[in-house]
C-alpha cells in the first residue's frame, strides 16, 4: 500500500536504533495512574514507518455500533504472543521494554498491535484496555510511535481535565498503574492536515 509521509528534519537517521529508557519522564496522574513519555526513543522512525507500511498486512474492520455497521477509522493488524514481528527493532523495543519495566510489571511485553491512521479523520474514540485483565489489575501498555504527530489524550474515567500528548518521530509513551481501569485514552480526529502516523502497542499476556 501507498502512505505518503513527508521526512521530518528531526529524525533524518537512515539507521535505526533505541535510546535509553532511563530517560523516560513519569507524570503521576491520580487514582493510581502514570505515564512515562520519551520523546525520539526510536532513531530512524521514518525508515521503519516506510517499511511498516509496506510489509505489515493492513486490514480495514468494520464493527457494530449501537443499529449499523460501520468502518474502523484506521488500519489494524495484530502479532500475538510468539508470532514474529514485522521488523527487527520492533522485537528489540520489546525485550527493552520487558527489562526495564521488569521491577514495576513484574512480567514480559508479549503482544503487539499496529494501528495506522492514515489522515486526521482516522481516530480512536475514548476507552481503556480492558478487555482481559486490565480490567481487575494494574498493567502496562507501551506504544511507539511512527509517522507525523498525533495527540494522543487521557481524561479520567467520568470525565475531567483532559491531558494532551503529541507522539510521532519515535516518540515512547507507558501507561502504566491503574491507566487502564482509572482513565480513558483517545486518538481525536483533526481538521488540520495531518500526515499518516503508526502506532506499535505493546502489551503483556492477557491485556487487550
């Protein structure tokens, strides 16, 4: 398939290549929720969002919503536990994610989801990864991100001051603690001209 995606004059490394996760940033955000944010994590993310959109087997979903079907406004595609990823550095931030969050998660990264928004009408509405076992316990989801910015936003669960990230260019950001149970994450559409983004979530065994 075909995604035009401009190069950033922030990331022009050919090569690709991760950062330390030392540096990720936690922002404590209530009810037992964190978010660690590490800008450019990945070098080279416009070379591995090349790549992604050519070898990952996109597919378009259609869902039931309340009395019609429609069209999932983005592009999935999903490796289970054991199945080989997409690209190398991809299985590489995983196992640098399982080792650092050892400590704090207690278990491996073993999962991974693409996502790819093609244009700002491509979205994901408000929701918490909670089917499985982020329902019932704290957990970690991880996602990279590669391709133009796209805000990503967190608001409570109920409602409340939304927080807003922009991620692209290799940017990292873990929600982590109670994130999933105790707030709500979004990818709103935008009327601005936005390039395509793709987003690589990590999550461990039976969170979903």
């Amino acid at each position: 398939m075909s995604a035009a995606l401009q190069g950033s004059l922030f990331d022009d490394a050919e090569e690709m290549s991760l950062g330390s996760l030392k540096n990720a940033r936690r922002t404590m955000l209530g009810r037992g929720a964190w978010i660690d944010v590490l800008p450019a994590w990945l070098a080279g993310a416009s070379t591995l969002f090349d790549l992604l959109v050519d070898q990952v087997p996109w597919r378009a979903e259609r869902r039931q919503m309340y009395d019609r079907v429609v069209a999932v406004p983005r592009l999935l595609s999903s490796y289970r536990e054991g199945d080989p990823l997409p690209q190398p550095i991809l299985a590489e931030a995983r196992d640098a994610l399982s080792a650092h969050y050892a400590p704090e998660l207690g278990e491996p990264f073993r999962t991974a989801g693409l996502c790819l928004y093609r244009d700002g009408a491509d979205s994901v509405a408000w929701h918490g990864d909670t089917i499985g076992r982020g329902s019932t316990e704290d957990t970690m989801v991880a996602i990279l991100s590669v391709g133009a910015p796209r805000v990503l936003a967190l608001r409570p669960k109920g409602g409340g001051e939304v927080i807003r990230r922009a991620l692209g260019h290799g940017d990292l950001i873990v929600m982590g603690g109670s994130c999933q149970r105790t707030w709500d994450h979004a990818i709103p559409k935008t009327g601005k001209a936005v390039g395509p983004r793709i987003s690589i979530q990590f999550r461990p065994r039976g969170v979903s």
